[in-house]
C-alpha cells in the first residue's frame, strides 16, 4: 500500500474512531448517569435515626435494590442512591434537593416521606426540571394540580381517609374530630376531610391543628375537649409522635374516643402505646406485610428477611420495598441510554407497572399510581402484637 494511502487510511480510521467514543460519551453525558451506575438522590426524614417510620422505609427500600444489584442492576448499570436527611424541616429538605440536583449530580429524586418537606422537594424538582419518582406522602399537593415531574406509587390521604371514615360511619359514629399539622398541607387535607365527612352523612364536629412544637399542655387541652365534646371518632394527619401524647393524654381522662389513623408510622405508633393501642384502627397503602396471601408480600419476605434479617417486618419496610422496585422498572423502562426524557416517556409508553400483583398507573395528565387503601385493626395481645385485617 502506497505510504500516503497509508496515512489516509489511519486518520480515517482514527476520525471513525473518535465519532465512535463521542457517540458513546454523548449517550452517557445525561447527569447521574455512567457506564457503571445511575445515581438517584434521596431525601428523607430520618430525623438522625430518631423517626423509626423513615428509617423502616429506608430499610425496605435498601433491601430491594440490593436485590437489583445482585441480579445486574439496570441494563448493567449498578443503582446508587444518594440519601440525605432531611430531619422533617421544610427549609433542609428544599436545600438537600438542590444539593442532589445541582452538586450530586443526580439523575433524578426519589422516595421523600412527609408532606412538608415533600412538598418542598417537589418545588425544586419542578422549577430546575428533574423527574420526582415515588414520594411516599399522601399530600394532595402530588396530584391536584397535576404535576407533571412528579410520579407517585402509594395512594394519597383522601383515599385513606374515605376508608376510615366509612368504618366510623359503619361502627356507628357521628362526631369526628381530625387532629392535623397547622400548615398549608394540613389546611389542604382539612377541605378533603370535611368534603369526605359530608360525602358520608358524618359531622366534622372538631379540628385539632398543632404546630410542630406544640406543648404538652396544649395537648392536654385538646384531649380535655374530646372529652367535654363527646367525640366519637379522631382521625390523624401528622406526626406520630404528637398523636402518641394526645392518645395517652385522652385515655388518662377516661374517654372512650376511637383513635385511628394513616399508614404513615402505624407499626411505630402501635408499638409504643402498646396495650392502649388495642383497637386502633389505621389505613394502609400496601398489603399486611406479614401475612403471604399477596406475591408482593412473599417476595418481600424473602428479600427483605434475606438483606435486614435483624429489623422485623413493618407497613414502612413495604412501602419501600415496592417504592424501590416501583423506581428499578421505571428506570428499565428508560432504555439502556437512559435521560430524563426517556424516563417519563418510558412511564407514559408502558401506562402502567405491574408490581408483584399490584398496578400502578401513569399516564399524560394522570399521575395516579397505586389506587390501594385498606384497612387494618391493633391487636394487642402479650405473644402477638400485630395488625389483623
């Protein structure tokens, strides 16, 4: 071969060559994404460890994508989640969005519990234009009006609070009280409450609002009035702890006021009030995840028994365990190049994840996820404190 025809052949070999690692680079350049990983950020209300509800969530969710490592990950990428804690502030949940957007570098956010500081998430997901997948808040704030980055899997309070309420109504109670943060998000779940009440013939006779640094003498006061008003029936939205006193607090006056409850921190709550917990009646988002009658539910067992054999099962284990699996097949669903574009187009073209039994939708303009809300009753027995349905 002549020498100059050579040297052409080299430096096309080397111009296709380049084009070839440019393509490649170019399809690995969307943020959070390597040939190796995709990194997820997450922030959570872990409170350091102190909130057991977020922690068993995280537990669940840690679970489940070990599993999906094990097994490849997605299209041989490993899944990294970046999780910082949001201690349930508001202002350090927006400030760890925008550090996982911008400085983490992220592909997308997941898995926030709490309202407020969902919301908050939501608000920076939204303005810098990052998918939120599968925050596990009820807040109607998630939905209504439809958000289009924002995809959640459970269900959303409303729902759970139409079940609640129906047993009430069922079991013979008229006069509800609902016990409620004293933020926008509680002044939103307060309108679906009443609407829900007068959907279902029953007076909402009392509104309990808290702050987050409510007193114990304002607690008092509050359980002193179930007591004078002859409350029936209180539903809580908010933080368990605050609910745990107010229960205590009303029982130590000898009122018979039923007490139920969203899922958020049931298993939690239960535990700790212990034998006045007997008959509290909670919503749930996710099957028992103690009995095997569901696929979701055996699957979960065996993983979850296999990676956090020293945690017991819990309501918040579940809810991450299939949040986590929720996230691994909408990121399959992304493509083996995957971007933010791809995610949600990814979402839109599926319609629909079937997760072990359970579907949960998504769809332009309709965001709805999982549409499960049961219920599931304390009891209270010295060798066998669980939940029964």
């Amino acid at each position: 071969m002549h020498a100059n025809t050579l040297v052409q052949s080299l430096r096309l070999g080397l111009r296709v060559l380049c084009s070839l690692l440019l393509a490649s680079a170019a399809a690995y350049a969307q943020q959070g994404v390597t040939p190796r990983q995709i990194l997820i950020g997450q922030n959570i209300s872990l409170e350091g460890g102190k909130n057991e509800y977020g922690t068993a969530v995280l537990d669940g969710i840690n679970a489940y994508l070990q599993e999906a490592n094990a097994s490849g990950g997605v299209h041989g990428r490993a899944i990294v989640l970046k999780t910082l804690d949001d201690d349930s502030k508001t202002g350090r949940a927006e400030a760890n969005a925008r550090k996982l957007i911008e400085e983490d570098k992220v592909f997308i956010l997941f898995g926030s519990i709490e309202g407020g500081p969902t919301n908050a998430v939501m608000k920076v997901t939204n303005e810098l234009k990052v998918p939120f997948f599968g925050p596990m808040a009820g807040s109607p704030t998630l939905r209504r009006p439809h958000q289009p980055l924002v995809f959640p899997v459970r269900t959303e309070h409303r729902d759970e609070f139409r079940v609640l309420l129906d047993y009430a109504r069922l079991t013979g109670g008229k006069r509800i009280a609902f016990f409620r943060s004293d933020t926008e998000v509680g002044r939103q779940h307060l309108e679906n409450f009443r609407l829900v009440c007068e959907e279902l013939g029953l007076q909402m006779a009392l509104d309990l609002p808290f702050k987050s640094d409510v007193s114990d003498e304002q607690i008092a006061a509050m359980a002193a009035r179930l007591r004078a008003e002859k409350i029936d029936a209180v539903v809580n939205h908010g933080t368990a702890g605050i609910y745990e006193k107010l229960i205590r607090q009303t029982r130590a006056l000898g009122a018979t006021t039923q007490f139920f409850g969203v899922n958020s921190g049931s298993t939690q709550l239960a535990r700790r009030l212990g034998e006045l917990a007997h008959g509290m009646v909670f919503a749930q988002v996710v099957p028992s995840p103690w009995q095997r009658q569901t696929d979701v539910t055996r699957e979960y067992q065996k993983v979850f028994g296999r990676y956090k054999p020293e945690a017991g099962y819990s309501y918040g284990s579940l809810e991450g365990y299939l949040t986590a699996k929720a996230l691994v097949m909408a990121l399959q669903l992304a493509g083996p190049h995957p971007t933010r574009e791809s995610f949600v187009q990814g979402l839109y073209k599926a319609g629909s994840l079937e997760l072990s039994g359970l579907q949960a939708r998504f769809e332009p303009g309709n965001h709805r996820g999982l549409k499960l809300a049961d219920l599931s009753i304390y009891r209270y027995e010295k060798d066998d404190k669980r939940f029964r349905h």
